[in-house]
C-alpha cells in the first residue's frame, strides 16, 4: 500500500496506469484473530496452523460452501447446464442459515465478493514459497458397477485431480507471479519443508498439494466472476523484521505483475438496441464450459489466454449474440461489445400458456371457423 501511494506520487507510470485503470481492493487481514494467537506463539512450525483458526473455532481454509461437490453431483445427473448451472452456483440455503456453522468472517467475505465484481484475486499466505490454484477439491472416484456400497463415513483414499475449465488461464496467472518472483522458481534445494511439489515451476494445483473442501478459491470461481489464487509468500510465516525488505523485494515485482494481469482478456457492455445496459447477461466463450455475468452497469471482464475465442452475450428475453474476439499477448484486454436485439419468445410462451401449452391449430384460409377456434383468435388478440 505505501508503495502504490509513494509511487503513484512520484509519477511512476507503471504504477500510475495501475492505480488509474483499476479498482484495487486491499484486506490487510482475513482473520485477524487467528492471526493474533499465531503472532504470540512464535515462528516455531507446530504454531503456524493456530492462525487458521477464528476466535470461534472455525478454519477459515474450509469455511465456504463447497459447490465444487454440488456441481460434479450436478454433472453426474447430466443437468448441467440446462437444470443447473455451471457458473455463479447459487449458496446453498441451509449454508445461509443463522444457525449455521459458518464464521462471521466468511459470511461477511461473501457478501463482499457479492457487493463487487471482482475480476481477479490472490489471498496472500506464508510458510511456503509458492502459487495454488482451484480446484481445491479433489472429486472422489467414481465407484465401479461391481464395487460394494460406500459406508456413510467413506473417505477416498485416491480421489481424482479435476481440472476447473480455465485451467490453462489459472497456470497463465500462477506462472505470472511464480516466474517474476526473486527464488520461487529456484525449487532445486526442494521445498521449504517437504521435497518439491510444484515441477520446479513454483506452481501447483491446490488439490494436488493439500486437497480441501470448502476453500475461497473455489467457491470464489463457483459463486462469482472472480479468479481468484492463493499465494505463499515466502518459507517463513512470521520473518523477524530485519528479513522484511528481503522478501518485499522477492515479490515486489510479482505483486505488480500479477495485478496487471486483471487487464488481459476480453471486456465489453452488454446493452439493448436503444443503448441501455443489460446485466445478468450471460458471457459464453466457445471451448471453456464456464461462464461469467456482466455487471449492473452491463459491462464485463473475462481474462483469457492469448488466442481466438467465439464468443456469445445471451439474456432472458433477447436474442443472443455472437462475435469471434481476439486476445493479443501485449496487457490490454480487447473490447467485445454486444448490442441483443429484444425476441419474441416470451410472447410466444405467453400464447402457448394461454393455449394451455399445447400446439396452436393453423387456421386454413377459406375454411370456417369452429366457434372455439374464434373464442381463441380474439383471445390472443
């Protein structure tokens, strides 16, 4: 924060554009009172976990609603996406309940993450150097047809890696942060505590690393627009002061260059054929099964790899649009509007509902009426 505002003073352009074409959102601390209790236990390993935990007792790491299981239950039942979708997957209600086993700072997260339109995200953690990405999940392995019946208490012990759509787009952004960093890469020595678990890349899929329900980063890609990545600053959770310029200077540039990241893709607005705003407007980009909504204000973002997309804006009442839109390598996402023209099937569903759903009789010229055939002609009039 204090180089962002020194900088921005000093005419720094890099950061100037930053500052001046985004919408930053900075939280100095997601659970501050967890953090707290591990601050006064010390640096010592076995203390660390002490800051998952909330004053209530919840770990705020598997505290959101996991809709990663509702969806691959969803799929299984071949309903998505027709009877459920597979993007803004709606809290399940039992999960918004006052009574609910949920800390007040994921419940007020959530409504957060519902307030903005985020586009892209990095909860900053410590005691590991590297980059995890969704799913968190790991999906449990289908059961064979000759498999005994799984106990109500069964625990997978080898449950599948399941890729989310914009796995290659969550390898772009992890990959941006882990290569501008000062030693994230340099995995040769291994990891801080254990052997390597990144492919000396300095990434590494969250299900890969420490399987978990329930995390941020997947209801965050689930439930919203947003991509959203956890980042492990550094081997040491709590480096002694005299180390701290050390490791500002180790992530300063990936801090900067995964932020600009948020400006590579497509954006657009998503209005009517009198210029006014649609929101909820569905985005559909040819090839990656997720979608995202626009705004209010009708506009969206959509980071992409560089590449030719066919993308399609659809609305409830209107008919859909489609344009093939291009993303350059340079930073600078490309403008895809999309004007939809008003259409008629809801009308048409009025009708038929009129018509009690079932198929309207062609009237033949020159052949007289039934007395309900005119009944139903005025009506429809």
């Amino acid at each position: 924060m204090q180089f962002l505002c020194k900088e921005y003073q000093d005419g720094n352009p890099r950061v100037r554009g930053l500052v001046t074409d985004t919408r930053i959102h900075l939280v100095p601390s997601l659970n501050p009172d967890g953090y707290e209790l591990a601050r006064e236990a010390g640096s010592e390993l076995g203390n660390w976990a002490l800051g998952h935990w909330t004053e209530e007792g919840f770990d705020l790491f598997e505290n959101f609603p996991d809709l990663a299981s509702a969806l691959w239950a969803a799929e299984e039942r071949r309903l998505v996406p027709h009877q459920f979708p597979n993007h803004h997957i709606p809290i399940p209600e039992h999960y918004l309940a006052e009574d609910a086993a949920v800390a007040v700072e994921t419940r007020a997260v959530m409504a957060w993450m519902d307030k903005n339109p985020f586009v892209l995200g990095a909860n900053l953690q410590g005691g590991e150097k590297l980059v995890s990405f969704p799913f968190d999940t790991a999906r449990p392995s289908p059961p064979t047809p000759v498999a005994a019946p799984r106990p109500p208490d069964y625990e997978d012990e080898h449950p599948e890696l399941q890729e989310t759509p914009d796995h290659a787009v969550f390898r772009w952004l992890a990959i941006s942060y882990a290569s501008a960093h000062l030693t994230m890469t340099e995995t040769f020595r291994g990891g801080c505590h254990t052997q390597d678990v990144t492919d000396a890349m300095g990434i590494v899929q969250g299900a890969k690393w420490h399987p978990r329900a329930g995390s941020m980063n997947d209801f965050s890609y689930l439930h919203t627009n947003c991509l959203e990545l956890s980042v492990y600053l550094g081997c040491d959770k709590f480096p002694h002061e005299s180390e701290l310029q050390r490791e500002w200077e180790n992530n300063k540039e990936s801090l900067l260059t995964f932020m600009e990241q948020v400006h590579r893709g497509i954006k657009g607005i998503v209005t009517d054929q009198q210029g006014e705003p649609i929101a909820n407007a569905t985005i559909v980009v040819g090839g990656i099964n997720h979608n995202i909504k626009t705004a209010s204000g009708g506009d969206y973002w959509r980071i992409l790899n560089p590449g030719e997309y066919r993308v399609s804006a659809r609305a409830e009442g209107y008919n859909p649009s489609v344009k093939t839109c291009h993303v350059l390598y340079d930073i600078g996402a490309t403008q895809c509007n999309f004007v939809l023209s008003r259409s008629n099937w809801k009308r048409i569903r009025e009708i038929m509902a009129m018509n009690g759903n079932r198929p309207i009789r062609l009237v033949v010229p020159g052949r007289p009426m039934t007395p309900r055939e005119r009944l139903r002609l005025r009506m429809r009039l």
